[in-house]
C-alpha cells in the first residue's frame, strides 16, 4: 500500500475490505473478544501471539486508522490514543523513567510545555528547553549523561516557527537519541519527519486529520528507524526484559516494532488512554479528504497573510509562505507544497487591540480550537498560554502579547478577508 501517493492513502490505506467485506471501516463497538481456550488467550497476554482480548489495550477500528496515519507518515507502526496530550505523553514515559532528562523546543504547544515543566516534572522526569533557532552547538550543549530524546514541532503552536528538523535530527543522534516530532500543523500531506531524519511523530488528531472538531485523539507513529540495541544502556526499558510479560525484550523479541509495542503493552495497559472506536472511525472519514482540504487550507492562509501583510493596522504578521518571513527558506525546504492554514499576527495597539479585534470578529469562531475546517481564532496570551509567566516563558515559548492565533478554514477566503477588514476597522 506504501507505493500509492499520498491522496490515495488518505481513502485507501489502513483498511482493504475482502470479497463480501463492509466496504467503509467497521466500527468495532465492544470491550472484550471472545476466544475458546484459555491457553490461546494466554499467548495473547504473553505477547507470543498477535490478536485482541481487552479495548482498553487495542481495538480493530483504532488499529485501521493508526496503520492509516502510520502509512501517510511512512512508519512501521503506531498507534492511537485519546488525545494528542496523551499521544506526546507516552512518546516520553516509553522512554523514560524518574531521574531522566529530555532536551525541547521552547517553540512548542502551550499545554506541551505544561505537560512537560510541570506533570512530567512531577514524575522526575526534567527537561531543558532550547530556543529552536539555536545553532547546534548551543543545542547540543542542553545535553547530559542521562538525556533520552530531543523533542520538537514541525511548525510551532502557536509561534509558527518552522522546526530545522535535519539539524535537530543531527543533534539528537550525535547524543544517541531519537529526535521525537509533533507534526500536527504539517500533517504528513505536506511534511513527512521521517524523510529528514526524525524517529518518532506524535499527532493531535483533532486537529487537520479529524479537521471538523468532532473528536479529540491523538497518535504516536514509529519510523523503525533508531537502533535501540546500540543504545542499551541509554534505554534499558526497551533493551533488558519486561517482568511484566514473563521477560520478554522488546528490542530482541519485535524488531521494529519494539517502540510502539512496548507502548501498547505497557503504557496503554497501565493508563488505558484508549480513542473511542466512533472517534476513530470519525477520524478515518476526516483523513480520506486530508489533501484536499490541506491545499484549501494553505491556498486561503496564503492570501488571508498577504492581506494582512500590508494592513496598515497590523504591526507583525508570522506566516512561512510570506516570501520576507524569517522561516521562509526552512518553509521551502520541508514544507514545499504548503504549511498549514494557521498563522499569528498582531496588530497596532498591542494586546488591548488584540483582544478587541478577536471579539469584533462575526464569522471566525472564537474557540480553544485550531485547525478544523471552520476558521477559528484565539489569543494564546490570555487562554491556552495563560499559565506561562509574560517574562520569560511566555516570550521564550514564542507568544508576544499581542499575538493573534488566526487558522483559516476553508470557507470562501473572500468571506474570510471581508470578517477580517470589519473587525481591523474597529481598532
């Protein structure tokens, strides 16, 4: 299925009904399986043969769609969880454990670096944040002895900085680490880590992939890519055996497909943060229109920033497509085809004005929202980023003040521009 393009994956991979099979992914409405032996059933628990005996570990609906987003990305393998949250969470405890160490990119989702600098904190787990534009000395210099990933986002939320994902790939494996990256906002339609040396993707479906604000989900995709057995002693939880499942080792024992089924049989049986089957079938029908809807996306940011651009109220506008943008060569690399449809701007009176301006807006949806076909607007300052000190984490985090988080939907962008122009003119 992996030789098919991108458009065609979108409908087609994951899911290929057999003579006399539904023809649209079956939505697997139930808590258990029924086997007739118990030793069966005990190969089951003991990882020796592959199948399904309990939703909260895997469910087939959940795993049609992870091998959809699994082969959009060009992975081995992922899986599904109840929220991006849950999807960045795992991506770091399957890695990690009480006194270890993970090196981020300030650039990141407010409620990423909240999960990061304080829940996860919580567990011992501590990190160090890098100024993604940083240059790879500097970079390298956040590592220590006990540092097990680098972790970034393809495009930032709400800063939009694109990530150099070759440099931090370069960092990361210098140090003998995986590079993880969060690629909501791209999506693999117009960027696709992997190719430039990432290991692991973690998603927020309910974002463009799901794209109508119906569920909330998440995914962790595995590249198969990283050697674990060659850094052994930096992953011991992958490398040495699982009392758990009577010694088994991970690496050893399934290859490449270690990561994601440690992540399975560990995390997801201890923390059960299992998707709905409805909401992953919800999701399947959100990413069979993926593409189609990614180029409306950027087509209609693209012109929603060049109007912006030369707004005489508007002081800065962040967009990659803006040929005078500061990551516009990075765009052009990674993102040839399109970003995404979310862009920041402030406009000329600061945060005062900005919030005045997102209230006079009549057809964009004030919402703790991104990335949905219905354009959306929010001021992370004083929402998803107001648990964040002004100086210096709000600033370091890349989130002025007076930043306007705009994701333009796929509505006549005429209509759009026209909602934009009303509410400028009340500032």
């Amino acid at each position: 299925m992996n030789q098919y393009r991108q458009g065609t994956l979108c409908v087609h991979a994951g899911y290929r009904p057999e003579n006399g099979q539904p023809r649209s992914v079956p939505i697997i409405q139930t808590t258990t399986y029924r086997y007739d032996s118990s030793e069966q059933m005990g190969r089951l628990f003991d990882l020796e043969e592959s199948g399904y005996f309990y939703t909260r570990l895997q469910n087939p609906t959940n795993d049609y769609i992870a091998a959809r987003i699994t082969a959009l990305e060009g992975g081995v393998a992922g899986m599904l969880t109840s929220s991006g949250q849950a999807a960045n969470f795992f991506a770091i405890l399957n890695l990690c454990g009480s006194g270890d160490h993970i090196v981020a990119s300030t650039a990141i989702y407010g409620g990423t670096f909240n999960l990061f600098s304080v829940s996860m904190k919580k567990l011992g787990i501590d990190f160090t944040f890098v100024d993604p534009d940083a240059d790879e000395e500097t970079l390298s210099a956040a590592f220590r002895d006990n540092t097990k990933a680098l972790f970034g986002e393809t495009i930032a939320n709400p800063s939009c900085a694109v990530l150099d994902i070759e440099k931090f790939a370069r960092v990361a494996h210098a140090h003998g680490v995986p590079l993880i990256v969060d690629n909501t906002f791209a999506t693999p339609v117009n960027c696709r880590p992997f190719e430039w040396g990432a290991d692991i993707v973690t998603h927020s479906t309910t974002k463009y992939l799901e794209g109508h604000a119906s569920t909330v989900g998440g995914a962790l995709i595995d590249s198969g890519n990283f050697d674990w057995l060659a850094h052994a002693d930096k992953f011991p939880g992958l490398t040495t055996p699982d009392e758990s499942y009577h010694g088994k080792n991970y690496a050893k024992d399934f290859g490449k497909a270690a990561y994601i089924t440690k992540a399975t049989a560990q995390l997801m049986r201890d923390y059960g943060s299992i998707p709905a089957p409805m909401n992953a079938f919800l999701l399947g029908l959100g990413i069979e229109t993926l593409e189609l809807r990614m180029q409306r996306h950027c087509e209609n940011a693209q012109k929603v920033a060049e109007y912006l651009a030369g707004h005489p109220k508007v002081a800065w506008i962040s967009y990659c497509g803006l040929p005078n943008d500061k990551y516009h060569a990075l765009a052009e690399k990674y993102l040839p085809n399109g970003s995404c449809g979310v862009l920041s701007f402030g406009p000329v009176g600061g945060r005062e004005a900005a919030t005045k301006l997102m209230d006079s807006l009549k057809l964009a949806n004030v919402v703790t929202h991104v990335a949905d076909a219905q354009t959306c607007v929010l001021h992370p300052a004083s929402t998803t980023h107001r648990q964040l000190s002004e100086e210096p984490e709000l600033i370091a985090s890349g989130v002025a003040p007076d930043l306007l988080r705009l994701s333009v939907g796929i509505e006549d962008v005429r209509d759009i521009i026209e909602d934009l122009e009303q509410a400028l003119a009340q500032i």
